[in-house]
C-alpha cells in the first residue's frame, strides 16, 4: 500500500509537471526614450501559475514600483553590467550562442494575445528606412517560428523622421510557457556558463604551470 501510494504521489507530481504553465499577462506597458520617464506608471504584469494547463493556483500582480522594489533587492542592474561585460569579453561566440538560445526558449513560447506597435528613428532617415524593414522581417520569421494565436497577434512598425534617436514601444499581450520547459532552459543555461568559466580557469592554470 505504501509503495502504491508512493508510485500515485509521483504520477501525480509528474501529470502536474509536465502541464503546469506560467501565464504571462502584460497591460499597457508603453516605453518612451522621448519622456523623461522612460516606462509609463500604469502598466501591470500578471503571472499566473496554472495546472492541468488550465487551473489558476498563484496570481501575482506587478506594477512599476513593485518591479523597480524587485530590481533593486536583486541587484539586477549589476547583474546585467557583469552580463554586459561577459558578452564583451565573448562576443563573437555570445553571438552565435545568443541566436540559438533564444530559438530554443521561443520554441516553447506560446502567444495567446498580442497588440505590439513599435516607432522608432535615428538621426539618418535613410537608416531609419532600413531598419524599420529589418525588424518587420525579424519579427515576421520570429512570430512565424512561434506557437501563437494567429486571429489575436497583431504587430506593426512605423519610422520617425524626426532626425533624432528615438524609440516607442506599445505593448500588450497574454504568453503562456511550461514550467518543465523552463527549468530546462535554465539547467542548460547555467551548465553552458559553468562549463565556460571552468574552460577559463583551466586554461589559465595551464598557462601559470607553463611558466613556473
């Protein structure tokens, strides 16, 4: 009886794993390098931990302060100095590294709903030509690559000729991804990182023993 009901606790833990998805819900987020504030103050991001890919058991609800509180007991802006510095120090690899990982995250990203408008413009109007249809091509192969709702995702890019560096993103959408797909990305994240910085030091070692 014990062994059954173990067997039953894991075939449980196992169903509830393998469909259980976080919702990602975002409201209104609007960025402007225009304003002074650069991100708007009544945007919300709500995340929701769903089972049996359906049944809501956590809801957080997220707004600017919260996320700014978040950033700051994290340290995330250090983080993502010493990951800007990593990928400096390993560019040309980071590179290719970067576009194969984000295929595979993408691949079990799910959009539900999407409203996306984009403005952006540079100083040369010329370039602000070409890179407005650079990133409609890029997010036409990307959302193509994707699992999405195709009657609720909407998208455009517009230029401004304004003779300035400026961007304006509007935002709102609903994604969904599976919880085992994202301990799976980040178990492969993290032994990629781990197996390069043990690739340094070795190498460092060997190099300090070459000259002793």
């Amino acid at each position: 009886m014990v062994f059954l009901f173990i067997m039953l606790v894991i075939l449980i833990f196992t169903l509830i794993m393998i469909t259980a998805k976080v919702e990602l819900n975002i409201v209104n987020l609007s960025i402007n390098s225009q304003k002074r504030e650069h991100v708007s103050n009544g945007y919300q991001v709500i995340i929701k931990l769903k089972i049996l890919g359906k049944i809501p058991v956590i809801k957080i609800t997220l707004t600017k302060k919260k996320i700014e509180k978040i950033q700051k007991s994290l340290k995330m802006n250090e983080k993502i100095e010493q990951l800007e510095k990593e990928i400096l120090q390993n560019k040309n690899e980071f590179d290719m590294q970067m576009i194969k990982d984000v295929k595979e995250a993408g691949k079990g990203i799910y959009i539900e709903k999407l409203d996306l408008e984009i403005e952006g413009g540079t100083e040369n109007a010329f370039l602000t030509s070409i890179l407005v249809a650079v990133f409609s091509t890029i997010l036409s192969i990307g959302f193509s690559k994707m699992h999405i709702n195709e009657n609720r995702v909407f998208y455009k890019i517009k230029p401004i000729y304004a003779n300035q560096n400026c961007i304006k993103i509007e935002i709102s959408g609903i994604f969904q991804i599976k919880v085992i797909h994202i301990i799976n990305t980040i178990y492969v994240f993290n032994k990629k990182r781990g197996g390069k910085k043990h690739e340094r030091t070795s190498n460092r070692r060997s190099y300090d023993y070459g000259y002793e």
